[in-house]
C-alpha cells in the first residue's frame, strides 16, 4: 500500500479500513469453520455420540449472519468502485492525473477477496447442514432398529400367547363341561333304589342359563360401551347414574318424613 502515499485520490483512504475489514472477516468465518471441523471430527470418532442440535443451530446462525454481511461489504465495494469511475471521469481525468489508478487495483483485490470469503462462508452453512441432515438420519436409522428389535419381541410375545391360546381352547371344553356337571343341579346316585346308577336332572336348571346369559350379554355390551366412549365417560356416567339415584332416595326418604 505505499503506492498510496501521496494520492490525490480522496478513495485511497479507505483501502487500509478494507484491509482491516478482511481480516476480520477472514478470522470469523474461519472460526466457524473450526467448529464444523470440530463436529465432523467428532462425528467420525463416536458415532454414537448424541447430537447438539443447539450447538448446530448456533453456528448455523453465526454462519448465515457471516454470509450475509459479507454478501453486504461485497456490493459496498462494488458501489464505491462505481462511484470511483465517476469521481474520475469528473475531476482526475479532466486533469490527466493517473493517481487513481492505485486504488482501483487495492478496491478490485479487496472485492475479490471479499466475494471468496463470501464462498467459503457459504461453504460452511452447506456443511452444517449436511452434518444436520446425517444427524437426523442417523436418528432415524437408530430408532429404526429399535422399532425393529421391538417388532421382533412383540412377534415372540406374540407367539407365546398364541400357544397359551392354543392350549386354553384344548382345555376349555372340558373345563365347561366338568363345572356344567358339578352344579347341584345334577345329581348322580352310584346303585339307586333299583340297584343302577341313577342320574337326575333338576327341573330348575333353567335359572342357570338366564342367569349366565344375562351376564354374558351384559358383560359384552359393556365392553362394547367402553370401546365406544373410553374408559373415562363410562366411569363418569356410572358415577352420574349413582349419584342420581341417591339423590331420588334422599328426596323419597324426606318427603315421607314431611308427611
């Protein structure tokens, strides 16, 4: 920059501030890009590590603001560049002193220099998003297998129910058929007055089979309601149904008090 010692051109102050601005620049971005560095590092090392989506999110952050200023300084030296080439056209040219020209290089390298940064900057954000993306599919391969492992549990459970199934029916029948048999409704006599075995029925064993049926239907209409509504309404309007009829039994109770 000793070129620019004695320059006529009003412009040639601002290149040092430029250079001053670059290495600023240049030290950010590459900040951020050690800390991607970082995550891929220990990313390849341990890969059962779990992610720091807040720590990603961050230098995410860092990284497109660095972007964006940097897309900023690039179209303000671009600006002063144009307005160089008029301050030129009307004052230096007309008095063919070629001071100017010092400058316009020092401007053209810092833009250069500017617009690379600006690439390495957009480097770093396409970096942490792929670091992102393979976070988030690693994720989901992880529970995949999960998913998996537990899908392979559940098909084995399911095989042992099946076999507990299976040897309940087996036994069920003749479960049914011992307690039909054991009810008092029937009764058995080893060398009867006859001197046979003698097997009597009750004619009662009627009431046997409303009772059961009853209870089979009841039983099977109230799962059909819980089904239907949820645990919680039935119970809720069981509680109503209760509180109901204590409510007509207390006024009951009070009006034959009144009378």
């Amino acid at each position: 920059m000793h070129q620019l010692a004695g320059s006529k051109d009003p412009f040639s102050f601002l290149v040092p501030i430029l250079y001053a601005i670059a290495l600023l620049y240049d030290r950010s971005v590459w900040l951020i890009r050690d800390r991607i560095r970082d995550i891929e590092k220990n990313r390849a090392n341990d890969t059962a590590a779990e992610p720091d989506f807040s720590a990603f999110h961050e230098i995410g952050r860092h990284a497109i603001h660095s972007t964006e200023t940097l897309a900023a300084a690039a179209q303000s030296i671009q600006t002063l560049l144009k307005e160089h080439e008029k301050f030129v056209e009307r004052t230096l040219a007309a008095q063919n002193d070629l001071g100017a020209d010092p400058s316009v290089a020092h401007l053209n390298s810092q833009l250069q220099i500017i617009e690379n940064l600006k690439l390495r900057s957009q480097a770093n954000e396409k970096r942490l998003q792929n670091e992102i993306t393979l976070a988030y599919n690693l994720i989901a391969q992880r529970d995949s297998k999960i998913m998996m492992d537990l899908g392979k549990a559940a098909k084995s459970d399911g095989g042992a129910m099946k076999a507990i199934a299976i040897v309940t029916m087996a036994f069920l029948p003749a479960t049914f058929t011992s307690a039909i048999f054991s009810m008092s409704f029937f009764n058995f006599s080893p060398d009867g007055a006859n001197g046979r075995d003698e097997w009597t029925v009750s004619g009662k064993i009627w009431i046997y089979w409303v009772v059961a049926i009853s209870l089979t239907l009841l039983t099977l209409l109230a799962w059909l309601v819980v089904r239907e509504n949820g645990p919680k309404k039935f119970f809720a309007a069981f509680s109503s149904l209760g509180m109901e009829q204590g409510g007509a039994r207390r006024r009951a109770m009070r009006n034959a008090v009144e009378a």
